[in-house]
C-alpha cells in the first residue's frame, strides 16, 4: 500500500459496527489495521507536521500523568498542614459562624454555672468575645445582664451557705458587669451581717479593747486598730466599735505628736498618715496636720542652713526625712542634689592635694546622694586624673620634682605681676599655684604663694560683683574656696552672689525671657540653695514655663 493511501486510512477510519463497537477493517492492501488506535499508527514515513503534532500530543499526556502523580500528593500534604488552622480559617472566611459559636458556647456555659474563667472559657468572656467580633448584636448585651443575674443568683446561695469569700467574688462580678446597685448592695449588707454573726463581733471588740489597753495600737493584724476596722468593715453601725477606733486614732495621733517633738519626723508623719487612711474626718486630724506642716517648714530651714554652713550629714539627713514625706518634694530634691555636689567638691579638692582616701570616701557619699549629677562624674574623673598624675610624679627623681615645683611657684608669680590671677586658663596664677599645691601641699613656698594670693582672689570677687559680671566673680570665688576652704566667708560669699542671680533671673522674667530667667535660677541653686527668694523665683519660673 502507497503511503498515501496508508495516511488516508489513518486520517478517516472506517464507521463503527453496527453493534457500535471499534473492530478491526480490512485495509486496501490487505492488512487488518485497529480503528483509533492512534498510539500503534506509523508515522514514520507521514508529513512532518504530522510527526510533529503527534509528539506534542505525546509531550502534553506525560505532562498530565507527572502533574497527576506529583500534584496530588503535594495537595494532600497541603490539606494535612491546614488541618489545626481549620478553626481559625472558617473563622476567617465564615465569622458569623464563629459568633454563633461563641454564644452558643455562652450559653452552655452559663447553664453550668460557670460565669467567668481565668482560661476564657466562662460565659462572661465568651459573650465578652462575641461582642467584640460584632458590637452591634444586642444577644451578647443580654448574655452578660443574663451572668450579672446569675452572679446574684450565686451570691445569695454562696451567703446562705457560709461561703463568704466566694459570694464577695461572686458580688464583685455582677458589680462589673453593671447590675442594678440596689440589688447588689441589699445582698451585700446581708452578707456583712451574716459575717458578723459568723466572727463573733463581740469578741473581735473585747480584743481590741484589751489590745489598746495593753499599748498596741498598730502594726498588727491583732492590734486595737486593725481590729477595730475588720469589726466596722462588717458592722459600720457598731457605737462600742466606732468609740474604740476614733479612740485608738486619737492615741495614734498624740504618738506621732510626740516623735515630731523629738525631731522624728518620717515617723510622725507616717502616724499621721495611717490616722488620715483609717478615717480622714477625725475630729483631731486638722491640728496634726498643721503641727506636722509647721515641722516640716522647719527641717527644711534647718537642712538648708546645714548646707550653708556645710554641715553636710545633717543637711542630707533632713532633706531625705523631707523626701521620705513627700517623694515628690522638688525642692529637698535639689537640696539633696546641692549636698551630692558639696561632697564632690571636697572630692576634687582632696583629691588635688593626693590625699585619695579621703577624695574618695567624699566621692562615694556624693554617689549615694546624687548618683547621676553631673558634678559628680567630673569629681570622679578628676581623681582619675590626679592619680594619673601622682603617678607620673612619682617616677620622677627627686631633683626632677623640685625643678619642677620651682619653675611653678616662678610662673605664678609672674602671672600674679600681670594681674592674671584666674585667666587664661592653664596660665594664671590660680592654675599655677594649683598644679604647684598637687607636687607639695604642705611645701612652705606652696603655702606662702597660696596666702600671698586669697587676697588677690578676694578683691577680683568683690571687684566683678560690684561690677555684675557674675560669670567671673562665680571664677573668682571658686578660686577662693579652693585657696580658703568652705569657710564662713566664703559661704557668706556665695550667699550674695546667689542672690544677684536671682535679681537676674527676676529681671529676665519680668521681660518674658524664660530661658534666661531658668538658667539664672539654676546657678543661684548651685550657689547656694537656700538663698533668700529662690522659692520664690522657683515658683515663678514653673508657672511661666506651665503657662507656655
């Protein structure tokens, strides 16, 4: 058979049986050839556009069968991994059925009685959950008004069958979920007198009675005063309770007037305190209070003056008393502050003259204080470096160091001739005499140049206070209370220059420049705390600054 023949057989099979199935037909030459058996035909020798397609076909049916094979595992596994997302997933695509979920659930549990649950699970939390998918369904509303009833229901049950602490919790609940106010509070007046009948009120007052007797007043749970309370938390009503509480007030209240007397004031006011918690209209409060008022005014003129004076212990003491009354006391604060930086100056000052054991045990009180004051880090730096320094001294050969002192002791004179007492810094007479002090404090030519120039370091103070160049007098007095000490001149110095910067600060407030009058205030506080008219400006300036 020609191929041309062999292809038209192949292209136009002949019609089926009549019994409609695909036999075998005779072809022109003779051969039996399969109708539609189109995977068995011969190609080999047909068009190749033919061959072509027929590859294509092949190409596609393989690519269906592997797509098959591998794409419906991979489907499985996929289905597999989405199995414990299931919930959330129709949550998602389905959230009115979440909602009808979660009150159906609500209501399963709100007929078992379980009305809230720390794990979600009670019907408080679950109408709670269903409202926040939806806060416009009224059937949540009503299932929790429907748990405040039951709450009630409990609580009663709870009250007629002594179990107080759980028809408390039980009150508390229906109180949250804004149950009517009358009908808690008649079932929680019936609770406080069933609690009363069940403590045996009677006793609980004949020990308190024998406890205030015995001078305990407080401080335990079997003292007059906590007794006394737990009565009246059950009875309000009760007179013999009522007398003997405002009676153990009244000696809580004389005690406390006593420690104020004897300087304690952190325990007068802490008596005070517990008075005014326990019954804040105690007929004796109102003078306590101004008594405890009056004292503290008075401790803090009396740590204000220790600071002035330097006595640093005290002045600490009473402004930490101040803050232990009053956490939020700004002014004892800056007091305490003002202390912290005293500590740290007699720090460097130690420290310049080597004598590091007591620089650093000033250091160290000034860390207590005032941890993070800025005067503080720099005290701290400086003996760093003075140890640096001592160090190097003390590998130098002793001709080295005497050279060295005397070619110091020759420069400071030469400044002090040209009037730089304390400019330019690293050159003037002050700076020199300094370096000199930190080689030989206690040297006899060190000592002579050091009083040979507090004069100096006197006049220049006066000299640019009178002239109201404050930036330089406040030079000049550092000066003086490195050569002098904290003495009482020097004090009664800084005492004056603090005030001209609170007339600075008045000044720059009355003209509407905040920030000028702030940092006149702060270095009439670092000067000198307890100045005459600094609270005053202080309270200015915090109005002005609340105003802005």
């Amino acid at each position: 058979m020609s191929l041309r023949q062999r292809y038209a057989v192949a292209v136009n099979p002949a019609p089926p049986s009549q019994s409609g199935s695909d036999r075998p037909y005779p072809a022109p030459d003779g051969r039996i050839e399969p109708v539609g058996d189109w995977d068995r035909l011969r190609f080999e020798d047909a068009p190749q556009h033919i061959v072509d397609k027929h590859a294509a076909d092949q190409r596609a049916r393989t690519r269906r069968r592997f797509g098959l094979r591998i794409g419906l595992p991979l489907l499985a596994l996929v289905l597999i991994a989405l199995i414990p997302l299931r919930q959330p997933l129709s949550d998602w695509l389905w959230p009115e059925t979440r909602l009808q979920a979660l009150r159906q659930q609500a209501g399963v549990a709100l007929s078992e009685g379980k009305l809230t649950s720390p794990d979600g699970h009670g019907a408080r939390e679950l109408y709670e959950a269903a409202l926040a998918l939806d806060p416009d369904r009224g059937d949540a509303r009503q299932g929790l008004t429907r748990v405040g009833a039951m709450a009630l229901v409990q609580a009663r049950q709870a009250i007629d069958g002594g179990h107080f602490d759980f028809a408390r919790e039980r009150l508390e609940l229906a109180r949250e979920l804004a149950t009517p106010r009358d009908q808690v509070e008649a079932l929680a007046r019936r609770l406080r007198e069933r609690e009363a009948a069940h403590a045996g009120l009677d006793r609980l007052v004949a020990q308190a009675a024998n406890a205030r007797a015995q001078g305990r007043l407080d401080g335990a749970p079997d003292a007059a005063l906590p007794l006394y309370l737990r009565v009246l938390e059950l009875q309000p009503q009760r007179n013999d309770a009522l007398e003997g509480r405002d009676d153990t007030l009244a000696d809580l209240l004389q005690q406390a007037r006593q420690a104020l007397e004897r300087g304690e004031l952190a325990r007068g006011a802490q008596g005070i305190a517990r008075v005014q918690a326990a019954d804040p209209g105690h007929a004796d409060l109102p003078d306590a209070l101004s008594v405890l008022e009056r004292h503290v005014e008075q401790r803090r003129r009396d740590a204000d003056q220790a600071l002035r004076r330097q006595r640093l212990d005290r002045a600490a003491e009473a402004y930490l008393d101040l803050l232990a009354i009053q956490p939020g006391d700004e002014a004892a604060r800056r007091g305490l502050i003002a202390v912290a930086n005293a500590h740290a100056a007699l720090s460097e000052r130690y420290a310049a003259d080597f004598r590091f054991a007591d620089a650093q045990a000033e250091l160290e009180r000034a860390r207590e204080l005032a941890v993070d004051a800025p005067a503080v880090t720099l005290a701290h730096q400086h003996l760093d470096r003075a140890r640096e320094s001592r160090k190097r001294f003390d590998q130098e050969p002793p001709l080295a160091r005497r050279q060295s002192l005397r070619r110091l002791l020759n420069e400071a004179a030469a400044a002090e001739q040209r009037g730089d007492l304390l400019t330019p810094p690293g050159d003037s007479a002050y700076d020199k005499l300094r370096a000199a002090q930190a080689i030989a404090p206690q040297d006899p030519a060190v000592r002579a140049a050091a009083a040979r120039l507090l004069p100096a370091a006197r006049r220049c103070f006066e000299t640019e206070l009178s002239g109201n160049r404050l930036v330089r007098a406040s030079g000049c007095l550092d000066a003086r209370r490195a050569l002098e000490g904290a003495s009482a001149p020097v004090r009664e110095a800084a005492t004056r220059l603090a005030q001209r910067w609170i007339a600075v600060g008045d000044e720059r407030l009355g003209a509407g420049e905040l920030h000028a009058a702030r940092s006149a205030l702060d270095s009439a506080r670092r000067l000198d705390p307890g100045a005459p008219g600094l609270s005053e400006l202080a309270a200015r300036v915090q109005a002005a600054a609340a105003a802005n």
